[in-house]
C-alpha cells in the first residue's frame, strides 16, 4: 500500500507531522521505514508489547478485548488515507453467488478477488480482519506447541491419538475402457495414528491404523465405530490405558459436533473408565504425518495396480488383503529422533458394521466452534462434559490438578456443562441402571462432612443444607461442581450472597433449580453464575441427576432425583 501511495510524501521534506512521516534525526519523510518484512512484524503493532520471557502476547491483546491496542492503533498516515486520487490493487478471497440451490437458497463458492479501490476502502475491509487473523494466528500456534507437548510428555497410562479422514482412493486398472474414467469405485480410508509408552522398556510404541471400507459416509458414527473398534483391540493386545487423548481438526460433521462431542462424554462409559480428552487444532491447521500415512498407502495401491494386472484390486477386502500382505507390521521408524518402534496395521469396515440406527444425538453445544479441548470423565453420567476454549498439557493439567494450571495466563479454566440427549429415555434407563449396579460402591452416602468435601470433584451433584427461610422453600441445594475444593486465598463474596475468609476451603458449583411440585423434579441452571460453597457444608455427594422426559417452557430439559437419594439427604440432614 505505501508503494501505491507514496506520491503523497515527499523525500526532501514532509510537512505531515503524523507518526508515520515525523522523525527528530532526520529532515525527510520516514514513511518507507515503517514498511514491514513479514505478515508477524505486521499484526505485532496492533498488540501491546511481550515480556522478555513471554513466548506469546496478553490474551487479552491477542483476543482482541485490550483496550490500549487493537486495530484502530495501526500506524497510518492522514494523507495516505484521505488522498481520493490514489488507489490501490490488493487480492482477497470472497464468496460469490454461483447459483441457486433446489431449496432456492443462492449457492455460493469462495474464490480469489482481485480489487481496486481507494485506500480509505481498503483500510476498512482490513482492520476487523486483521484483528480475527491475530486470533487465528494465536489460536493455531498455541494448539500446535501444545500438540508437540502432548507428545512429549506422554505418560505411561496415556495414549495419542492423531485421527482424519484420508481422500477416497478411487480404483483404476492401466488399461481402462473409457466408460470406466467416469464410474470407477472408491473406498473410504481412515488413518489413526497412536503413541504410547512401553511399561516394561519406556520406549514409544507408534501404531498407525487404517480403516478401510466400502462405506464412503464420512460421519461421526463411523469414526465412533472405529475408536471402539480400536478399544478392543488394545484390550487384546493385553494394554491397559486409563487416558485417552485425541487430536484432530474441527470437522462439525466428523468431530467438532454435538454428536462427536457427546461420544467424547461417552467413551468412558463405554470403555469402562479410560477417560477422553479430544483436542482439536487451530481453523485450517489440521494437516500432519497422518496425511502422508493416507497418501503412501494410497500410493502402494495405485502402483501395484498399474504394475500388476493380474493383482484384483475392486474393493475394499481386496485391498485390505493386498495391504496385510505387503505393508503391515513393523515399518523402520525414527520417530522424530527418539528410541522406539513403528507399526502398521490394517482393518476392513463392512458396510453393515457401522451401526446407523441410533444417531446418539443430543441438543446442539452453544459456541462449541470456539472450543479447542473437551473431556468426558464420568463413567456414571453419559451427558456430563468438560469443555475450555484452549488446550493445555502443563504437568498439573496432566495429572487432572486443574486449580495450578501453568498457562492460566491465557488458558481458561475447565467448564463443565451438561449435554441434553435427543433420546431421553435411553440416557435415563443406562443411568439410573448403572446407579443400580453401584449400590454401595458409591461414597454419596457418606456423613462425615470433611470426608464429603475431599470427594467432590469437577462434574460431581453434591447437596449442602438451605438457608433457612430461603424464597424456594427447600431444605438442601443441589449443585453440580465446577471447580473441587479449594483453598481461598483472599477474601470475597460470591455472587450468590456467601462470604469467604482467607484459610476457608471452597467448592465452585452450578445450581439446580427446584421446579414443580415435586420433591425430586430441578431445572439445571446452566447459564446462571457459579456458585462458591462452604466445603464442610457438603452432605452427600456423587448422585445422578437423571433427565425426565419432559421439558419445562423455554425448552430447558428437566432433571430429576432419585428417591433413594433423597432418603440419604434427609437423613444427613437430620443428623447436623
């Protein structure tokens, strides 16, 4: 742009005073020494300055909500934008009306666009996308440094997944007749790729997995069959995990929906406790090792099919037994320089294997595009998930010691929501199934009230006594925990009215609303503010909150308490 412009400052001497131009040691227009090599030298004078230490800005600068910097601080001289002789050529990418779709909604492609306007209109188109590129940037570069250290500092009871969808391969012999160009046969290929740690030689063991089928639906509930599928291998392999940590790209169709999210805060049900963590890489960053994995196997097809004619090479059987026979097993590998071993293994998918009866839906996640990491941890509660907008792998955070995350500076602490599922009865069966089979396994009928508040962990239903009087005329709260119990450090109020003092320990919940006439009927306040709670009050703890069939108006699903829990309640309740 200062090349396009530059009519408007004068070598010799510039009677502009702006920032741009002035300059105390020199006696001449300074504007081409505010040109910038590099797109990060560029968005850096948008954004306060970092520490000397710092590896990233303020999250509030990188975000956008810092009010000492933003776009509207881009250095830029008065007479550049104010000139209306002066125009200039840039390129963007933009979408276009191409047509109309069968619904008669217009159809639109993106595509490169190549402009000529005034600098004032070119100033105006840049400055909010600018501020969404820094976001964009940050975003990225933190998930890919986070990704590495994942990587890195993977423990012994963990696994790592990097799963994506490889392009179809579509079959082609050498000697093709010309109708079969236009209706050859595709399969679909799904790449997984896993790290672990070896107990026994503390050496990292890669396994990269190909799923291969004829199903050429690239949904979630294929991906859903596959990871299961994977699970059962591991258990006959012999290998005991209790973590499972996932990454890929944001796909809403195959992983970042609500569907794929609510087999996230499945999986540990359906494996019997190995809890997972799905981390999803920045908007356009998703590429890695696992798409040169898809393209060698796919490679290893085409060559053996233009090279040996007499190999049958027409579905997806033939060639998951061409690939058991010529790829699978031990491959030589570094793996990034580190002692450890590489294999390949092969899976066909039926057609029929998927199970597409039930879509194990729930309700949509509001602002879930914007969320980076979500874990499901509960065995018990199928619609409890844990959700924050970056991902973080500081020792703490592995180890599940949340409050001392490392990276609080730009890492928001974990949420816990709750999913509504779509089939309502099939949740509340499972649930209150499972509570049945825990019996007297589950430490929500203690009454030692210290024994209580150490128990309570994120995502846990605990009750503390009412305050007498209170306006909803009940004898106990029902809370879900945000944060478990923790020590204050300076004195507040909670927004809910409670005083705390330095020393008190305190519990971060979410209250359920009493609704109805029904002693065990609630509404989940899930866009009310946490609630801070006396962590001595706790009485009972680790029950179900079990989704009622109906909904109350507003659409907001009902949750009801067992009676069973109730009873213990009160019976805490009587012995205070």
């Amino acid at each position: 742009m200062r090349d396009a412009v530059k009519g408007v400052h004068s070598s010799i001497s510039c009677t502009c005073s702006c920032l741009v131009c002035y300059n105390f040691s020199e006696d001449s227009c300074c504007a081409h020494l505010t040109k910038c090599d590099g797109v990060t030298k560029f968005w850096e004078q948008i954004v306060c300055p970092k520490g000397e230490a710092e590896e990233f800005h303020k999250l509030d600068c990188l975000m956008g909500s810092c009010k000492k910097c933003g776009a509207h601080t881009l250095l830029v001289c008065p007479l550049e934008v104010s000139a209306p002789s002066m125009s200039m050529k840039w390129r963007c990418f933009s979408y276009e009306v191409v047509g109309v779709n069968d619904d008669g909604e217009p159809r639109k492609r993106i595509r490169e666009v190549f402009m000529e306007t005034s600098c004032v209109d070119f100033f105006e188109y840049l400055k909010p996308k600018l501020q969404e590129f820094v976001s964009h940037n940050f975003i990225a570069r933190w998930q890919d440094v986070q990704c590495r250290l994942s990587m890195k500092e993977l423990p012994v009871d963990a696994i790592l997944s990097h799963i994506d969808f490889a392009e179809n391969y579509s079959f082609e012999i050498q000697n093709e007749i010309q109708s079969m160009h236009w209706h050859s046969s595709q399969i679909t290929i799904l790449v997984h790729i896993t790290y672990r740690l070896d107990a026994l030689t503390n050496s990292m063991v890669k396994e990269s997995h190909f799923y291969v089928s004829d199903d050429k639906t690239h949904d979630t509930l294929f991906v859903q069959h596959c990871f299961l599928r994977h699970w059962e291998w591991l258990k006959g392999q012999g290998v005991n995990v209790a973590r499972h940590w996932v990454w890929s790209d944001g796909c809403a169709g195959q992983f970042k929906g609500s569907r794929p999210m609510y087999f996230v805060s499945r999986y540990p049900g359906l494996t019997g406790g190995c809890g997972m963590s799905w981390n999803f890489f920045g908007t356009g960053h998703g590429k890695g090792e696992w798409d040169g994995a898809g393209a060698v196997v796919k490679r290893a097809l085409r060559t053996e099919q233009l090279h040996n004619p007499w190999r049958k090479l027409q579905d997806a059987k033939d060639a998951v037994d061409f690939l058991k026979e010529t790829m699978e097993g031990i491959v030589e590998s570094s793996l990034g320089g580190n002692k450890g071993v590489s294999y390949r293994f092969f899976h066909l998918i039926e057609p029929d294997d998927v199970d597409r009866r039930h879509l194990h839906g729930c309700d949509t996640i509001a602002g879930s595009r914007k969320l980076h990491s979500i874990q499901g941890v509960s065995i018990s509660d199928p619609t409890l998930l844990m959700v924050r907008h970056l991902s973080c792998f500081c020792i703490p955070c592995m180890d599940g010691d949340w409050a001392n995350c490392e990276k609080m500076a730009h890492v928001q602490p974990w949420r816990v929501i709750k999913l509504v599922p779509t089939d309502v009865s099939f949740v509340r069966e499972q649930m209150i199934s499972q509570q049945a089979e825990d019996g007297d396994d589950e430490p929500w009928d203690y009454v030692t009230e210290e024994t209580l508040g150490d128990l309570v962990d994120a995502g846990d239903n605990f009750a503390v006594p009412a305050i007498e009087g209170n306006a909803e005329g009940v004898d106990f709260y029902i809370l879900q925990c945000q944060r478990k119990k923790q020590i204050v450090r300076e004195k507040f109020t909670c927004i809910w009215g409670g005083q705390f003092e330095v020393g008190e320990y305190v519990i971060a919940g979410t209250y359920y609303q009493k609704w109805g006439n029904s002693p065990n009927s609630y509404v989940y306040l899930r866009n009310s503010r946490v609630a801070y709670i006396d962590a001595s009050l706790v009485i009972a703890c680790r029950f179900q909150m079990v989704p009622a069939a109906h909904r109350v108006k507003g659409d907001e699903p009902v949750y009801q308490l067992l009676s069973e829990t109730i009873d213990v309640i009160r019976t805490s309740l009587e012995a205070l």
